[in-house]
C-alpha cells in the first residue's frame, strides 16, 4: 500500500456545493500561494460550466497536506453526466457524498452514492450549508442514514463519519455546536483516519486502467488513471490493449502528476497514484495499460445505456455559412467522433444519409451542452426535436423508458403541476405535504421529460425544483402531447419589416424582430392554433404620393421571444430543426419548400391510414 496517498471522488446532487468545496480544500492545502488572487470555481474549466454553475466533466486536482497527497476528483452532479462519474469511481477508494444541509439526499445523491456503495467504496457524509437559513443538518443526518439502508450499505459503509460544514465560509467541524477555529483541517484529518490508502503493489508489473482522457499539443493524447500495480517511467516501453483486443506497444514520453490544479512532470509514477500517461497515438476511456503483451485487460464496468437520441444534420438553409466555419459533414462528423473518444456515454451513428448523424446520449441537456460548444468552436448544425430510444421486448411489445421524477412545488400550484404531471402519463407514487411545500415522487416515461422543466418554471414562478434518475423499460405508454401550439411560417426570403411584423403580432408571438434575415419555412412565432400558419414578415408598405391618416404613428412592437437551446430544442416539432450557428439560433421547418412540405405531410397521413 503506497500509505501517504489518498484518492477521493466527491459526489453530490447539482448544486449541493461540490465545487465551492474542493476551492476551499485548495486553499487549505497551500495550492495558492499567500499573496495569490484565488480563482472561485476553479475547477470548472469550461466556460459553459462557469456561466450554468454546475459541473459537465469530471477534473482532477491534488493536495499537499500533513505530508500525504490527497487526489481529488470533482464529479459532476447532473443526471444527464452520470457516464463521468461512473468511470471515475474506479479511479478512487473513497467518496466524500456532500448533502445540502435544507434540502436532503435527492435523486443524484441516490444514483451516485448507489454507483459507490456498489463499488465497495468507504463514504464520508459531508452535510454542507449548515449556515442556510432553514437549514436542519440533525434531519439531514437521519435521511442520510435512511438513504444508506435503502441503498444495501454494508455495516461500515453504513457507519460513515459525519461532517458539518459551510464551504462557502470555509469551515468544517465534526459536531453542531463546536467551535469553528481549525477551517477545513477536521475533514482533512477525517480523510486522513478514514479513506484507505490505494491497494496497490509497487514491486508487481506496471498495470493501469485509462479512466479519463487529456489532450496536449506537445506531447498529444494522454492518459489519465489510477496505477494498479508497478511503476512506470519515461523511456518504458509499455503495451496499450486496445476494446477489440489489439496490443499495441509504444514507449512512454511523458508522465504527469497532479500538483493543484496543474499538472507537472515527474519522473516516475509509483502504484497507487493518479498519473497522466502519453506516448500512444490512440487510446480510448476504458482500455488498459501495461508491461506486456502477455497480461488481461482490467476490467470495466459497462455504462448504463442511453436513452434519447438526435439528429445532427449539415445546414443546408439559405444562410449556411454566414456565420461559421466549419459547416460540411465531414467537419460535423469528425467532431462528434471526436466528442465520443472523451465522452464515453455518448453514441454517434452514420445514417443512410450521408449528411446526419443520430447522437443518443442520457438526456437532452447532455446533447445541448455539446451542441453549445460546437457553435462556440465555429460549427454550423441542425439539431432535431429529441427522440426516447425504443426497444422490443420477445414478445414483440414495444418498450420505452421511464424515469423517476422527484419535484418539490408550492402548495398553491401543486394542482397546476399534477394537471401537467397527468398530461405527461406521470403516475404518483409518493406524496408528502411540508411546511414548505409538497414533494411529489412519480414514474414517468422518458418522454414526458421533454420540456417539464420550462413548463415547471412557468406554473410555479421558477419556485419548482425537479430531479429525475433512469428507472427501467416498461410498456409503451401511448401518445403524449406536449405542444398545443401551431406555428408561424416565413413564405418569403429577405429582411424581416417591422410594417409587417406589426401585423404578424396580432396572429400569435414572435420569435424575430425587424431588419432580421428571414428565409422561407423559417419558424417566425408561434400561432396560438394548432396549425401552422404561414405568414410575409418580409412585406414592406407600399407608398404613393397621397398622405394617410396613418403616417407619423409609430409602430409598437412586443419584444421578440428569444429562446435559450435547451428551450428550442424541447419547443420543435418533430418536423421541426434548431439551426444553430455561432451567433444565431433559428427555428425551421425540415423541409423548406411549402409545397414539397405539403406533399409529405399527405403521404404521411395516408401512409398511417393504410397501417
């Protein structure tokens, strides 16, 4: 056993303050020198992460304290992201599950903390914000407790030390009630007693599992994982044995350890540590490293499956390339192949058309994520409505996945949310009343998901709060209608009016405002009827040398609805596409052209009459 190193996962819902955490442990353990400005968040990395406040990809960092390492990894807490979390659960012998001191274990905290009892891992409860207003950590320790029944913890996983703390003010303490002068040096010393050091032989032959990816222009593509056994050095010749069973040799360039947040070379890595390994041209998430040809691979758990899966198509509309750069499908799809080699829970497919893609992922706000940062890289894309993955049972049944859906909700509004609830094919299964509120806890197929949570923020004025965690395939449910709308279409090409949109305005909503590119089949606002209503934002006025009664009156428009991706993506239709591009999003039709649209909508309908 390598006993002065540590390795520790922190786990949490979103938004529990796992993060906040971690900078505080930084600082104790003298990454930042004293007259160093401190970054907040900074593990988050991605700009993205910075702006939602909540963690997409799992990173590492390492602490210097009492003269042990301890490695650090900070997981992402939404469900969508649970393929970072369960590869790096391999990595660590040891979880800190960070609980909000109001709010409980909720539906995260149960699929990671069930993620890392299953793998044996020893558990140190962290009840954080004690300092919140509300705030009841006896209550919390309870359903804690609860939590690890349920959850089949074994005896000593079930006798996890507690911790109090507020990360936000930087203390930690191990009783209500005690003084708070020793900052976070009672959980690094619970750590310390607690967390066992990594199992791990120095003098066996080198051997590591790859469970997460880095990228340098130096040096390449590097592995990152946790050294099982053995060491490794630069100048070794070491054999990668790749998923199909090829066993490739290369010799090493570089090792790196974490130090902070940085990474340094060092010249050797030693069992038991987390270290970044380059010298191989491929590599994937999963695969094993060693000093042999002769050796098995170690084994990897399987992700659970996806459930939801999108198109991505080339943007073929009138203002492809306006705005980015890389816009045709051999761009799109080296980047979604490339996406996948970092992103093990995604799954991208070529279709019979060799302009879109089918990208199946955990959840929609998985794939907007990358849909995001694909615009901000210069990627022009169209992106399909999201679509549950079906399956068939023996019998010939046709399945669909539901999930289980906790939501807290006011008490004004909980006869709202169940109408919703009941439109979506939600069965209650749970339902307690509260001082501040109801919880409600309910099945619901995957579909019904698409779209909740805007809907939520509307009927309880952004009061609502929803988690969900995958359940199982069950019988399909029937038709679920989410959207009672209809739209309105562009028939023309050209600049939008704002003569013309005064009219258009008193048809429904509007999606764009005047001197906008505007092109036919283009979503222009949404048309309170169910149908799709086409419309001329593009119509100017028409003038004469007479003077009318009209002129000098100024034309009020109602600002334009701007939609964020994640809302448009859960707005389309199924004959609908987002088109994004680096500085636009617009909503269209798949088929452009009125007429040929008309067409495949009868066919359509004739096509379902004959089944």
């Amino acid at each position: 056993m390598n006993s002065n190193i540590r390795n520790i996962g922190i786990i949490a819902h979103v938004d529990h303050g796992k993060t906040t955490l971690v900078d505080k442990l930084l600082r104790e353990g003298g990454v930042y020198r004293a007259n160093q400005a401190m970054e907040e968040r900074a593990m988050d990395s991605m700009d993205l992460e910075k702006e939602k406040g909540i963690t997409i990809k799992a990173k590492n960092a390492s602490v210097h304290w009492g003269g042990h390492t301890i490695n650090i990894v900070d997981t992402p807490g939404h469900a969508d992201f649970g393929g970072e979390v369960e590869r790096i659960l391999g990595m660590v012998d040891g979880v800190l599950l960070l609980v909000d001191a109001f709010d409980g274990p909720q539906a995260q905290t149960r699929f990671v903390l069930k993620k890392a009892l299953s793998h044996g891992l020893k558990v140190i409860v962290v009840i954080n914000k004690i300092d919140r207003e509300h705030a009841d950590p006896h209550k919390m320790h309870d359903k804690v407790l609860e939590l690890l029944l349920e959850l089949n913890a074994t005896e000593e996983q079930f006798n996890a030390p507690f911790i109090y703390a507020s990360a936000r003010n930087g203390y930690a303490v191990l009783k209500i009630g005690d003084p708070i002068t020793n900052g976070m040096t009672p959980l690094f010393e619970t750590i310390l007693k607690h967390i066992p050091a990594p199992t791990a032989d120095i003098k066996a032959p080198f051997q590591m599992l790859i469970s997460n990816l880095d990228w340098s222009d130096y040096v390449g593509r590097i592995a990152i994982g946790k050294i099982t056994g053995g060491t490794v050095k630069i100048g070794d010749s070491i054999v990668c044995i790749h998923k199909d069973g090829k066993r490739e040799r290369a010799a090493v360039t570089k090792v790196w350890e974490f130090s902070g947040l940085k990474s340094g070379e060092i010249v050797n890595g030693e069992a038991g540590n987390i270290v970044g390994i380059s010298g191989f041209e491929e590599l994937a998430i999963g695969e094993t490293l060693c000093d042999s040809e002769e050796r098995e691979p170690v084994p990897w758990t399987e992700l659970d499956p996806p459930t939801i899966q999108m198109q991505f198509a080339v943007n073929d509309g009138p203002l492809a390339g306006k705005d980015g750069k890389f816009v045709t499908a051999r761009h799109i799809r080296e980047r979604l192949y490339k996406e996948v080699r970092t992103n093990i829970s995604l799954i991208v497919q070529d279709t019979e058309a060799a302009y879109i893609f089918l990208v199946s992922a955990r959840g929609e706000m998985q794939i907007a994520v990358l849909v995001e940062q694909m615009r901000r890289e210069g990627y022009e894309v169209l992106v399909s409505r999201p679509e549950v993955i079906l399956k068939k049972d023996p019998s010939g049944r046709t399945l669909e996945p539901f999930e289980t859906l906790w939501a807290e909700v006011p008490n004004e509004c909980l006869g709202d949310v169940m109408q919703n609830l009941a439109g979506r094919k939600a069965q209650i299964t749970n339902m307690q009343h509260h001082a501040h509120g109801v919880s409600l806890e309910c099945t619901i197929p995957t579909r019904g998901l698409i779209g909740l949570e805007t809907d939520l923020v509307n009927l309880t004025n952004g009061r609502g709060v929803i988690s969900h965690m995958f359940k199982s395939y069950e019988s399909f449910s029937g038709e679920i209608t989410t959207r009672l709308t209809g739209t309105l279409v562009s028939m023309e090409t050209g600049i939008a009016t704002a003569w013309a949109l005064n009219n258009i305005q008193e048809r429904g909503r509007l999606f764009v405002g005047p001197q906008e590119e505007v092109y036919a089949g283009m979503i222009v606002g949404e048309n309170p009827r169910a149908e799709d209503m086409p419309v001329n934002p593009t119509k100017t006025k028409h003038l004469t040398n007479m003077r009318s009664q009209g002129d000098g009156k100024g034309i009020q428009l109602e600002p334009a609805l701007k939609m964020s991706l994640e809302r448009a993506l859960e707005y389309i239709a199924t004959d609908e596409y987002v088109e994004a591009t680096p500085k636009n999003l617009r909503l269209r039709k798949r088929i452009l052209n009125a007429t040929q649209r008309k067409r495949a909508a009868q066919s359509q309908q004739s096509a379902e009459v004959v089944v």
